[in-house]
C-alpha cells in the first residue's frame, strides 16, 4: 500500500501533551517520585496501570502512574509537584473518546470523576436558567438533572458518552446542536494554581473542539467546570423528546463491540465522513480485531482481541483510501495519545 505520507501527512496520530515541561516519550518515574505519590495518594495511586481499562475502546499500553483525584486540594498539590519535576500530566475524562497507543502514556494520567461530579442551578433569572456542572460529572448527568428540573437546551446531547470536561473541550454535539450552543462560561485551573471564569466572549469553539481567544485571561492548564445556560420547560415532554433521540441513537449505531463513536470529523455539512467511508466500500474492513463497523461506516470497533496499532493501521487505510478516491481529506475526532 502507497504510503500516504507522500501526498498528504496522516493525522491519525498525536503526541501527549501535559502540565509538566519534560519530554513525554522519555520521562520515566523515578523511585523517589514514585514513592512520594504513593505517600500522598496511598492506594488510589496505580503503577503501570493499562489504559485499555479506562478508554472504551479497550485499548492501549500502560500510564507510569494513574490516578482518581477527590478534590481541588490534591489537585493543586499533584499539579505543583509535576511542574517541579517536569512530570507530563495527562487529564482523563471517561476515556471515550480517546485511543492510547500500544507504547502508553509517560507520566502521570489522573481522573477528576470522583471529586469533580457535582451539578447544581447557581442561578435563576425566570426564563433562562444557569446550571454549574463539574468537569468530571457524566454527561448523561447533566442531561438527567436538565431534563428532571424542567430545563431545556441539553437534549442533543442525549446518549453522548463521556464527561462534562470532555464534551466542552471537544465541543461534542450532533446535528441537534453542541456544546457551544448552552455554555454561558467555564471554570478553569491555570498553571499558576489560581482557578479563573472564562465568560462565552473568550471562548473559541469549533467544530470538535475549543479554543481560547488570544484576550483570555491565561489559558486555563485544566479545565473545571461548565455554566450552562438552559431555559424553563415541561419536564415530561422532555423526556419524551430524550427517549426518541436515544432510541434512534442505538438504532443507528453500533453497540456490540468496544469503540470510541464517530472516529473522524466530517469533513463538510454536505457529505458526512460516514458517508464517505461507506461509498468506498470498506464497511467490514478488519485489520486484525479492528473492524469497520458495518451498520455505521464512521465507527472502528474492537472485535475483542483489537491493539491500538490495528486502530491506527485501519484508520490510515481509511484516509488513504478516501483521499485517493474522493480527493478529501479525513480529519481524526478521536484524540490520539501516547508515548
């Protein structure tokens, strides 16, 4: 097979970035760290733990060392610590949308889903509501307490798998509507252990993804929490309108095997990667337990025995095999790290 390098780079890969300034391809712990973490963390710190078992596509090599942070305490001393030794920092939402490569994640992954998950109305002007809710709540939470208070805006994101931290910064949506549509603002910790409000104006969302503008008051290094603004409505009519819209999720998508949604953007409104991918023939296409999903073109699946390399692998033929037939480019939505 033609390597697409030579026409047009693979984007089917990325490289972790993190919190402490050293070289993540070569920072290892060292027994010194490795203690101080366990002192700290006790046994809620894992070393060596494999990614497979925190990302739903079950996939991936090890993380140096793992863990679940409760607080915004432990945060500011784990975060203070890998900045003092250039230890890479990597923030884990619910893993869905991720795929770790077979070589791992150097440094330290963490979790905000156990101190992180709180949601709650912070303000009610009549006719639009805002809603708090933590980086680390489900967003299934958050559509559940919407739709339980009689607060509108949240249903497209019904059946969207993940964290609240992970679909902002992604700006998760569907043809209903994305994230940027009900954020108001978030709430971000910077590098400088301080935690800032970052109002809409400031923030740069586009499709599959958010920016902050170059006015933003220091670009927050992790972020906390989201203010959503929702408005006043009839709560069972909500739900109605939810249970339609997760009914045709699982009919049009698959839920057999392990994945991570929608693998690429699409690349334009007109034509849907799905589209594309299903055009040039490749729905069933395997590379070892990697498969192409053969009831959505635009989902890589994990027959059970699937490596991270087998993902890559099948997701390069897809680019190639789209690009040489249709002249376009694919674009990864799934985030690519690793070691």
């Amino acid at each position: 097979m033609k390597a697409l390098s030579k026409k047009r780079p693979s984007r089917a890969q990325e490289k972790t970035t993190g919190i402490g300034k050293g070289n993540p391809s070569k920072r290892v712990l060292t027994p010194e760290m490795k203690k101080w973490l366990k002192a700290q963390f006790k046994e809620r710190v894992k070393f060596n733990e494999p990614m497979s078992r925190h990302t739903s596509l079950r996939v991936g090599g090890t993380a140096d060392a793992f863990l679940s942070l409760r607080g915004m305490r432990e945060l500011k001393t784990l975060t203070a610590f890998c900045r003092e030794k250039e230890i890479p920092c990597f923030v884990l939402g619910d893993g869905t949308n991720l795929l770790v490569t077979d070589a791992g994640v150097r440094g330290v992954v963490i979790t905000l889903s156990a101190g992180f998950r709180k949601i709650k109305i912070v303000q009610d002007e009549g006719s639009v509501v805002t809603v708090r809710a933590m980086a680390g709540a489900r967003t299934r939470m958050l559509c559940r307490f919407a739709i339980q208070k009689g607060l509108a805006g949240m249903n497209f994101a019904v059946g969207i798998p993940g964290t609240v931290g992970g679909a902002i910064m992604m700006n998760a949506g569907t043809p209903r509507g994305c994230m940027a549509d009900v954020v108001e603002a978030v709430e971000g910790f910077c590098s400088d252990g301080r935690i800032r409000t970052y109002p809409r104006n400031t923030l740069d969302f586009d499709y599959r993804g958010l920016k902050w503008t170059p006015g933003a008051d220091a670009t927050p290094s992790i972020l906390l929490s989201g203010l959503f603004r929702l408005q006043h409505a009839d709560p069972e009519s909500l739900r109605v309108e939810a249970s339609a819209i997760l009914a045709m999720r699982k009919k049009r998508q698959p839920w057999k095997w392990p994945s991570a949604g929608c693998f690429f953007k699409n690349p334009s409104p007109e034509k849907s990667a799905g589209e594309l991918i299903d055009q040039a023939g490749l729905k069933g296409r395997r590379v070892g337990g990697a498969m192409i999903s053969e009831r959505h073109a635009n989902f890589i699946v994990n027959t059970g025995n699937a490596t991270a390399s087998d993902i890559l692998a099948l997701a390069r033929e897809i680019e190639e095999t789209v690009w040489n037939r249709f002249n376009v480019p694919l674009e990864p939505e799934v985030k690519i790290i690793g070691a």
